[in-house]
C-alpha cells in the first residue's frame, strides 16, 4: 500500500455547529476508530487531496498532536451541492487484526474479443477484500487476454493470496460486448 501523512488536532467540543465552524474554517471533522477508544480530530482539507482522488488505497500515518495512529480511509462524507469533503472516517490498523477494504481492479492484457471488433466493458471497479493489512494488495490484476466476443470473466475465476475476496463470485468483472455491425456475421 502506499503511505501517506495526516496531521490533525483533537478535537475539544462536538456536536454540529462545531463542525460547521471547522470547515468554514478549511478543516475537515475526523473519527479514528477500530482502536481501543474513538480519537475525535479535524485536519486541513488540502491534506485529504492525494488521498481522495485516486482509486489507490493508503496506509494513513495520522499524526494528532503528536500521537501517530496507522489508519486506512474508511468513509467519506460529501456535501451534496457542492461535493466538498464534511467528515471522513478513518479505521487504526492494528498488527494481527484483519481489515476489510475496497481494492482497485488492474485489466491487463488485451482480449482476443476486442482484436476481432468487440467492445470491453469492465463492470467492477473495485472488489472488496478482507485480510491482514500487509497482506492486501494495492490492486487486484484480471488477465482478459482469453476473452472473447460475448465472454465475461467473474469474480470466482480469481485467486487470491493471503487475503479473501468478499465481492460475490457471480459478479462479472469484464466482458466483451458483440458490436452490432458484427451480430449478424457471426452466426455464418
């Protein structure tokens, strides 16, 4: 996983004018849980831009005054007019414990499908997987070489290594759509 750095401040007072001060302010209100008590914390919304706008997962090194948590971004919370960060949660890696996270989804090769006209269409982005920290990838590779017209490949065809993937196995992840000007030559 790739790391990043948080620094925040506890929180003294809750409840939600509170919030709404902190972020008129420019901060983003913050739950760290998972541990053995809840931290309550804001930190600067800048700091929260590398870490929301990519599909990467991070090990978060939150420093709140001084106290480092490792964490990884559970939840966030958006406006819903101007899509601006209001609250994220945050889950402590513990060493020994298992987490549960959404992992990005990698299509490498290119299908045999797509070399005779189909279209890819890739219906998951993201699986959800259950493991030791150490132990999750940064994303999930799916092979589509052998792919072809009308063929999908599930989540059941994976393997997975020292982690559990929790995303039904009946969900497709990627498929090869028939265009039309190819439906009728096919069956001649």
């Amino acid at each position: 996983m790739k790391s990043i750095e948080i620094v925040g401040f506890k929180r003294a007072n809750l409840g939600k004018v509170e919030s709404q001060n902190l972020r008129a302010q420019g901060y983003v209100p913050s739950v760290l849980y998972g541990g053995d008590e809840q931290v309550h914390f804001y930190a600067p919304t800048m700091l929260f831009r590398e870490l929301l706008f990519t599909p990467d997962i991070f090990n978060v090194t939150l420093n709140i005054e001084g106290t480092e948590y490792n964490a990884i971004l559970q939840e966030t919370q958006y406006h819903p007019v101007n899509d601006a960060l209001i609250h994220a949660d945050f889950l402590q890696i513990i060493p020994g414990k298992e987490i549960k996270v959404e992992v990005p989804v990698k299509l490498t090769g290119t299908s045999t499908g797509v070399m005779k006209g189909g279209k890819m269409n890739q219906k998951l982005r993201k699986l959800r997987v259950q493991g030791l920290a150490e132990n999750i990838p940064d994303y999930v590779d799916v092979d589509v070489t052998d792919l072809d017209l009308g063929k999908s490949v599930k989540v059941g065809a994976l393997k997975a290594e020292n982690f559990v993937i929790l995303t039904a196995t009946s969900n497709p992840i990627a498929s090869v759509e028939i265009p039309r000007a190819l439906r009728g030559t096919l069956g001649k």
